[in-house]
C-alpha cells in the first residue's frame, strides 16, 4: 500500500474542539470505543439509564453527573438526546493505509463524500457503512461536515465504529488509491449504466456528491466508470443518504454472490 500523504494543517484545532455527543446509540458506542477520549457523562435520571452506561463508565472510571434538565437544552439545543450525554473530543483521524486489510486479494470498499456538507447526511452514510461492510468514509478537508452532536446522532453509533479519513486534494487521493488497485464508481443520474447491470470490482470506492451540486468535475473525471439507480418519476433522484444505503447494499450483495462461488 502506497503511503496517501494529506496535509494535517489546522487538524489539531479541530481534533481539540470537544463536543456534547448525545443519543443512546451514539454515547454507547463511544464508550466501548477505546481511542474515544470522554471527559464527562450527564444525565437528568443516571439512575433510569441501562446497566451497560453505568458499568461500562465506571470501566473507564467515569461517573454519569446529574443534571437539569434545563442543562439539556444548553448543551445540546434542539436535539433529541434520549437523556444522556457526554463530552468528546473528535477521534483522531487515520490514514488511508491504517485502515485497509493487508490482504490485497480482500473486497473493499470505500465511500467518498465530495463536499457533503450535511451533518445528518454524513451521519446516516456512515451507518449504512457500517451495517454493509465499508471499510471507510473519505471526507475532503474543507467544505464537508466535521464531527459533531448531530453528526453523532444520525449515525447512531457509528462513528465509533467506521473510520473517518480525511482528503486535502480529492481528485489525487483518488488517483493514489487506483494505483493500489481500486476502482472509482461514481453515481449521477445521468448516468448511462444502472448499478445492478455492472459486474463491480472487489476493490471499488463509491464516489456521491452534495445534493443539488452533485460530483465536481474534477472528481468526475476521476471515477473510472458512471452509474445511476433505477428510480422512476416523479421521484427520480434519491437523497445522497438513501441512494448511497441502496448503492451499498448492492455492493455487498455481489460481494456476497462472489464469495460463495
């Protein structure tokens, strides 16, 4: 695996802004998480949380304070926090090559978001991520959602789970990781090919642009090949989160079709 260098200008200050996390999901996968650095739990009722939150804290020789519940709204204004929250700082992002199997000969697969800006779009493709098996979600280092309490919570545990990388350049990290052998499909409505017709290669990255905007053409060019779903009108483009749950699973639908020849 070839090394993917990106810049790591201003990645300190972002990792040091820490965050109230809320949700179950999110906080409970946050606290199995090891790398996760959590500097406090509150809850307006600790004693009404699952038995997981209280053993897992004092594992990690935390205690959940009570608060009020006026303290919700302040930390976490607008959000549905099921009662219980911590505070993080974001994980520290990996390269690339962290986080690829050694197995050259092993599926994988990428999603790459090209300026999605959406914290609950980011968040909910993260999911689908996790749930189908990908390995990462590459972000571009400007104009995309940071980490964040709403990102969190849309992804419902997942951030904890699926590796976030970072792309200083998107058109190069791109043509770097096809180099070590992966194929970039991109999807657009005006695409030519439906993605169930096409035979896709065991080492793909799935490229989705900002809603309304779609691909930049740089990165346009840089996908090997083009497809689109098979929606019908009047609803004939999905959001990028739905259309990337159903471009996932067809990716680990053939992933599986090839695994049991």
């Amino acid at each position: 695996m070839q090394k993917h260098h990106r810049s790591n200008h201003g990645a300190d200050n972002h990792r040091s802004k820490e965050y109230w996390m809320y949700g179950t999901h999110a906080v409970q996968s946050a606290l199995f998480n090891q790398k996760r650095t959590i500097k406090r739990l509150a809850s307006t009722h600790p004693a009404h949380l699952p038995t997981l939150f209280a053993e897992q804290a004092r594992k990690r020789h935390l205690t959940i304070e009570q608060i009020d519940a006026s303290l919700l709204q302040k930390y976490a204004p607008g959000a549905v926090t099921q009662d219980i929250l911590a505070l993080v700082t974001p994980l520290t992002e990996p390269a690339i090559e962290e986080i690829l199997p050694t197995d050259d000969s092993a599926p994988v697969t990428l999603i790459i978001l090209d300026q999605v800006t959406d914290p609950q779009n980011v968040g909910a493709i993260m999911r689908s991520g996790a749930a189908f098996g990908a390995a990462a979600v590459v972000l571009t280092d400007h104009h995309s959602a940071s980490e964040s309490g709403a990102l969190a919570k849309a992804a419902s545990g997942a951030l904890d789970t699926i590796a976030i990388v970072k792309a200083t350049n998107l058109s190069q990290f791109m043509d770097q990781i096809k180099k070590d052998g992966f194929w970039c499909m991109g999807l657009s409505h005006d695409a030519k090919d439906t993605i169930g017709t096409v035979k896709l290669p065991a080492k793909i990255a799935l490229v989705f642009g900002a809603e309304g905007p779609g691909l930049r053409r740089l990165t346009r060019d840089q996908c090997d090949f083009m497809v689109h779903l098979p929606t019908l009108p009047p609803i004939d483009q999905l959001n990028v989160s739905n259309a990337a749950a159903v471009t996932l699973y067809e990716v680990r639908r053939q992933q599986l079709l090839l695994a049991a020849k």
